[in-house]
C-alpha cells in the first residue's frame, strides 16, 4: 500500500453506478479516496451525482468481461488520479437472474454468469497490477455471497461463481502478499439493492431470507457492508489478507 496520505489514494469500484457498488463508491469517496466507478450502464451520470455531493469520482464505462475495457479503466484512474490503490470487484450478474432448478440453466446462462462473476475480477486484477505495484502495494477486494457458503437452490450458476471467488481471493493473496497486495473478499446476506428492488426479489425471497434466518433480525441494507469495505482498503487491514467476511447480520458463521 503507498505510504501517501488517504486523501490522495485511488479506488476503482467496477459495477458502481448503482446498487451495492454505488454505495460502496460513495463511502470511499466521502473516507477521502479518489474514485473512479466503472460500469457498462451510467457510470458517468452515476459520478456526477456524487460530484454534485462534494465528492471526487470519475465515471468510465468498462465491460469487466473485456480486456481492453479493464485496461482502459485502469488507465482512466491513472489518468484522472495519478496512480491506483484500491480495486474493488464489486460487478456481478445476480438481479437479473431467475432463480430456476440447475437443470433448465443453459449452458450459454452459466457461462455468461461465470464470465462477468469470474473472468470479471481476473481481468481487473490482470488490468491493476502494474498500477497497484507502482505504488508499492495495494488492495484487491472482491465482492462474493454467502449464497455460496450455505448452499442456496436455484442459482448454481450464481452460487458456484461465488464460490470460485472466494477460491480467486485465497490463491491471488498468496501471490500477491509478498507485494504489498492484499487480497480478501466480502460475503453479503441478500441485500436490498437497487437491482434487487427494481426486481422485486425481496417479495420471491421471503421472510426466512430477510430477515429470520439472521442473529440480527432485519433487512440488510447495501450501508452495511460499508465498514467492512473501509476496513480492507485501509491501513488496518494490512496484515490481513486471503479472507472472506460474512457481513450478513450473523447467519452464517465462518
Ligand atoms: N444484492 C444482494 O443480495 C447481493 C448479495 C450478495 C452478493 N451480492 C453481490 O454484490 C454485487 C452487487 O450486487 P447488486 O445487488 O448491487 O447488483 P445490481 O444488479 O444492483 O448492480 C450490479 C451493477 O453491476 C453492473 N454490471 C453488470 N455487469 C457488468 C459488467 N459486465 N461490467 C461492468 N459492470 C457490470 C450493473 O450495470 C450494475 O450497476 C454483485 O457482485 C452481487 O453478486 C449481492
């Protein structure tokens, strides 16, 4: 991680024009980091409504399923802010899927789940290594479920995706540790999203899914993953890396 004040570091969050990773964007941005929110829909409107709150952020489009995207995203934050500090993996397929038993998911379903969901995290880590490396170290934060860590019916595409996320987290931090590079991942309970809502999921889930199956008894909120999310892009988390954080109000336990 550069030794250079919070107030000058760059985080990129892909997916962050809305939902989760919207959130997400504003918290760093209004912890003092420089954000650059990357997405295939909005981004630029999405960091103009964050501009308008005071707050430094940048908009590229990015398809995190193309080479070239993640590389010209990378190059934006470079560009824009100097240099890049924290990558978060935040864009997923997740709301715009139907939930359905595994064997009517098509094989082309599962492999565009698995390209944005997999290949989507490789190829911005791929893109953000050099940025991250000339500042001496950096951040890779990826956002999984914990969808994959209980076992849920009817999303083995999203759920193995996930999965393999938590896997990526645990392999890349071991190549990068020696580099400054930390690598960990978030596991989010069902969260209500923009995406979830424009969707009416939290209807279809059910109370058990909300709300009862957690130690805490309510809905959880995109706000509630922001502590965590400050602490593996900060300083205090520098000795901690290749983990997954279940922030789900407490149902599952790692
Ligand atoms: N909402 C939940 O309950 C929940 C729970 C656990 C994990 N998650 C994970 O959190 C992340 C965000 O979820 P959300 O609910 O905010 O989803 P969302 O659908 O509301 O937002 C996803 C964002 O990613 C963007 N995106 C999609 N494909 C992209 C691509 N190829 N390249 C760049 N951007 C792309 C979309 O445009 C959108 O802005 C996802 O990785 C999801 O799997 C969500």
């Amino acid at each position: 991680m550069s030794e250079s004040p919070k107030s000058q570091r760059v985080a990129i969050v892909t997916g962050g024009a809305s939902g989760i990773g919207l959130v997400l964007a504003r918290a760093l941005a209004a912890d003092s980091y420089s954000v650059v929110i990357a997405d295939t829909q909005n981004a630029e409107a999405a960091a103009k409504t964050l501009c308008d709150e005071g707050l430094r952020v940048v908009g590229v489009y990015a398809d995190v399923t193309k080479v070239s995207d993640t590389e010209n995203m990378v190059a934006h934050a470079v560009a824009a802010y100097g240099g890049l500090d924290v990558l978060v993996n935040n864009a997923g397929l997740f709301t715009s899927l139907t939930l359905k038993p595994f064997d009517q998911i098509s094989p082309a379903e599962w492999m565009k789940v698995m390209e944005v969901n997999t290949l989507g995290p490789f190829l911005c880590a791929r893109a953000a290594l050099p940025a991250l490396r000339s500042r001496g170290g950096g951040r890779i934060v990826n956002i999984a479920s914990t969808s994959q860590l209980k076992g849920a019916p009817f999303m083995l595409h999203y759920t193995s995706s996930k999965g393999a996320v938590v896997a990526f987290t645990r392999s890349l931090a071991r190549e990068l540790g020696g580099e400054g590079i930390t690598v960990n991942a978030i596991a989010p309970g069902f969260t209500l999203s923009d995406g979830v809502l424009a969707a009416g999921m939290e209807e279809r889930m059910g109370e058990v899914v909300r709300r009862l199956s957690r130690s805490i008894q309510r809905d959880q909120m995109p706000a509630d993953l922001v502590g965590a999310l400050l602490f593996f892009a900060g300083d205090g988390s520098a000795f901690v890396t290749g983990q997954t954080l279940a922030v789900d109000g407490g149902s599952v336990f790692l």
